[in-house]
C-alpha cells in the first residue's frame, strides 16, 4: 500500500487517505475504500485524509482497524458498481466466501470489529457481524446463549422461571 | 450477590476483556436489535427473549416484530391434504429444518388420536385449522368443528359452534342454495364465515366473524348482477374484501365497510377451465390480490391495483410466495422466489386429494408473561 503521494489521483492513480488508529498507527488505503464508511465519505470528499494530515480514529485500535480496512478493500470494488448489480455469480461467490471466512474470528475480535462497524458506519460489515452473532445464538436455548456471550450464572430463581416458561412454551424450546 | 454457591474459578485476563467488549457491544440498544433480527426463526427469537429482561423488552417490542417479519416472512412447515371419503388429513412436511425437527413433528401425529374417524380440514391460517370431525352418532353422523393448533405442545382444539347455515334475516326465495364458506386471515386468529345468497338478480353476502366462540355478524352487502353468480370456488379476503370467483369468468368483489359488491374482469386471456382448478386467488399485503392462472405448462402470477388493472409479476411479492400444484397425479410445491419445486406427495390410483392446506410457523411469536424482578440484572 506504499502509493506515492500523488495528489488527488490527476495521474490516474487511485486517491490514497490516511487513517490513524487509537494506537497511533497510520493506514494508507484508497479513498474508495474508506468511503465504504458513511462516517469517513464526507470528510474524504472534503478532501480529509490526504497527504501527511491523516483522519484519527480514537475509538478504533490498529488491530481492529487492519481488520476493517481488509473487509473495505474487499468489498470497494462491488460497492463503487452501486452494489454490483452486474456482477457474475462468480463474484458473488467469492465475496461470499471471503465474507464467511472473515468472520471465523475469536469472539473478542468479534465484538471490536461490532463496535467499529456501527461507529464507522459501514453498512455491510455491520449486517455481516450482527449476522454472525445471531448465527451463535441461533436454535440455543436461553441457558445455551447466556454461556455463549459470557453472561454471568443466572440465580436459582432465575433459572427457575426459565425453565417454567420453556416447559409452558415447550413448541419453542425443542 | 449470591453467597451459598462455591465461587467460580477467577477468571482470565482475557475473558474479562471479551465480557467487556460483550457487554458494550450487547448492552448497545441498536446492536442488540440488529443481532435480534438476524434470527431467522421466530422460535429463535422466542428463545432469546428469555436471556434476560432486556433482550425481551427488545424481542417483544412491536415495532421490533414488524420489522422481523418483514425480514424473516412467515415460513411454511408443511401441508395437510384432505382427501376424499373417510379418513383424516394427512401432514407433509416441506422443507424440513433441523431446528424445527421437534416442532415439525407435531402437525405429524396431531389427527392420530382422532384416527379411524373423518375428519377434515375446512382452512388453515398461520399456525391453525379450522376442522370439521364426522363421528357415528348411534345410527346417525354427527359433526362438531374445532379451532385445533398443531404445532401446541398440548395439542389444542377447542370445540367452536357450527358455522351459520342461515341468513340472519329470513328472505324469501333464498332457499337451500346458499353457500358457506369458513377461512382465516392470515395470522390464523382471525376465523371469518361468509354466507351468500341469491334471489332473482339479487345477490346477498353476509359476515361472520368467531368472537368468543360465538359466529357474530359482522356486515353485509348486496347487489343487482346481471346474472346469478352460480359458483364460487376461490375465495379469500384481505382487511375488508372477500373476493370469489364466479361463472362467467369475473372476480365477485365484496366491500363491506361500504356493503358493495362489484364484479372485476378477469385477466386478459385468462380463463377458468371447467372445474375451476386453473386459477387460484391469493392475498397480498397491503391492498388487492394475486390471481395465479395455470395452463398448460405455463404458470402466470398477476396482481391488481385500485383501479381494476391486471399485471402480470416476475418478482412475486410476500404472500403469493408458494403455490401448490396437482401435476399429473403428484401434489408439488413451488417456491415462486427461487422458482424451486419439490415432489410432496404422488396421489396413488385408488386416492383423491381434495384441498391442499398449509400450515406455518405461528407468527407473531406468543411471549410468556414474565414475573416481576426476572432477570433484572444485566
């Protein structure tokens, strides 16, 4: 990604923007990209980002970022085609495996790529890591997901009640 | 703070760090819901409501519901076939999930405690039936009608009056020949009946809906037609309407909130066949029908507007997503989104399927009442 500083991409070199991560650490990565973030969109069409100011992000670390901009990257081809309405199959298909890959993660990574998502607004990757969670939680019952996402024990009683309602609503719960 | 149990094993520097980023991911309203939807199954859903206080403040919220519902359309579990003579509806599941296995199970065995006698169903609706059991009262059959929901764990049917026989006024001339038909709207809470009846040129329809297990009169309306409709073998309503198709190829149009009755022309160069197999009618969300025309090989969808105008769809919308065809002795579904048929059931030589029922997986989700306190942490 070491593009030369070349303006705004007069010479026919794609427009590269900055980012910098919590931790300080700069990300040169094509305009294009980042604009898949509806936060970051105005500010590059603004012109933000280029040459050595860069665009801080405080609340993202760079791990979470490299994360980020590697989904961004992938997906910035379809999207600038306006959701790639003439994409092939093949296409489909492959960012469709890149994005079931993308997601096999450690919860941890999981939750960061969750929040910076809705704080950078990229709307796919959003819907991609709600999906994800939601596919942990599906056909579990409510003990299951508790001890999936980590919540603390339920009290006794709490457990109770659960299981009264699972045994009252049992076409649910099998 | 709970003192009897032995405590927990300290947990890891990391699983603190992963119940922190947990919990403001999950603890984020918006998050939560955008995880909510992507359930899928509205059994699923049912299942996460009882997490904890929260997640099923979130789960029940109707706003919420709606825009699940919107994403995740009611799914069909499968299909009841009635089927001539004696005997009870047989039950298939279509597209079976794992998931579902338990759930799918139950439409299954539901008429086995019934079997040896008649029954059948009159319609389904979402998650319910509407049946009609024939039993050999002493020398004579007796009927009786039940409101049955398969997919219960108790296996409910609750006995419901018979449907009105008669008009609520007594007309002259209106003689045997008036018709009733029983249906549902779709969420299957809803049980309606409707009566017609003709004399001379004037043709009657009455509503009934089942409130309190009583057939209450809901409204009517009456017209002068040019000719006595003489069949009606389509019929459904949407909020208001019932539409019918009668003789001479029109759509009977009933509006009750203004007691109208109107005939609608049928499609351009569609035509019922004599035994009124070849069209079916379909509600639609919103306002208006699908009207679903099958000749020959080729199966055409068709929706109408406010105005009486027919067209023809390619992407078929939320309610007419499915159809049920008798091809050449084997009952076969149709996924109209994916265009995809799968074999149900092939009709041996000595057996006749009448009507073709489908039952869905209940929707809205019923939530249990929760006590007060339950889960109040999080």
């Amino acid at each position: 990604m070491a593009a030369p500083e070349s303006g705004d991409g007069n010479n026919g070199a794609a427009r590269m923007v900055t980012l910098i991560s919590s931790d300080n650490t700069r990300f040169e990565v094509e305009a294009a990209a980042a604009s898949l973030s509806q936060t970051l969109q105005l500010t590059i069409l603004d012109g933000g980002g280029g040459g050595g100011d860069g665009i801080p992000l405080p609340n993202v670390d760079s791990a979470t970022l490299s994360k980020v901009l590697e989904y961004c990257i992938k997906h910035a081809p379809a999207a600038a085609n306006g959701g790639a309405p003439n994409a092939t199959a093949v296409d489909r298909a492959e960012l469709e495996r890149f994005d079931n890959e993308f997601v096999n993660i450690d919860q941890s990574v999981l939750y960061s790529l969750i929040m910076a998502a809705h704080n950078l607004e990229i709307e796919g990757l959003q819907s991609l890591v709600a999906k994800k969670v939601a596919d942990m939680i599906k056909g579990k019952s409510p003990m299951e997901i508790r001890r999936t996402l980590g919540f603390p024990d339920p009290t006794p009683e709490e457990q109770a009640e659960m299981n009264a309602h699972m045994l009252e609503y049992g076409w649910a719960y099998e | 703070m709970e003192i009897a149990r032995p405590p927990p094993p300290p947990p890891t520097a990391a699983a603190v760090a992963v119940a922190a980023a947990m919990f403001s991911v999950l603890g984020n309203d918006d998050l939560l819901r955008e995880i909510l939807l992507r359930l899928g199954l509205p059994t699923s859903l049912l299942r996460a409501a009882l997490v904890c206080k929260r997640w099923y403040r979130h789960a029940s919220d109707p706003d919420f519901l709606r825009r699940f519902r919107d994403r995740n359309p009611p799914r069909i579990l499968g299909v009841y076939l009635n089927a001539l003579g004696g005997g009870c509806p047989r039950f298939f599941p279509i597209r079976p999930l794992p998931e579902l296995a338990a759930t799918a199970h139950r439409p299954g065995s539901f008429f086995d405690a019934v079997a040896g006698s008649t029954a059948f169903i009159v319609d389904s609706g979402g998650g319910r039936l509407l049946v009609t059991a024939i039993y050999d009262g002493h020398g004579y059959y007796e009927s009786s009608h039940l409101l049955c929901s398969p997919l219960s764990s108790a296996g409910n049917a609750v006995v419901v009056p018979p449907p009105p026989r008669r008009p609520p006024v007594e007309l002259p001339g209106i003689g045997p020949e008036h018709l009733t038909l029983c249906t549902s709207l779709p969420d299957g809470r809803s049980w309606l009946c409707v009566l017609m009846g003709f004399r001379d040129q004037q043709t009657t329809v009455w509503l009934y809906e089942l409130q309190e297990m009583c057939w209450v009169a809901r409204a009517s309306a009456a017209a002068q037609l040019p000719e006595s409709p003489t069949f009606c073998m389509a019929e459904l309503f949407d909020d208001s309407k019932f539409y019918s198709l009668i003789t001479g190829n029109k759509i009977l149009v009933c509006d009750f909130p203004s007691s109208t009755i109107s005939a609608m022309e049928l499609p351009n160069g569609v035509e019922s066949d004599d035994d009124y197999h070849s069209i079916m009618l379909s509600r639609r969300d919103g306002s208006g029908i699908y009207l679903i025309h099958v000749k020959e090989s080729l199966l055409r969808v068709f929706h109408n507007d406010d105005a009486g105008n027919w067209f023809l769809i390619r992407a078929v919308g939320d309610n007419a997503k499915f159809v049920f065809l008798d091809m050449f002795g084997t009952i076969v579904f149709l996924d109209a989104t994916s265009k995809q048929a799968e074999k149900v059931y092939e009709v041996a030589p000595d057996d006749v399927v009448t009507t073709v029922h489908p039952l869905m997986l209940i929707w809205p989700p019923v939530f249990p009442q929760l006590k007060e306190g339950y889960h109040q942490q999080d």
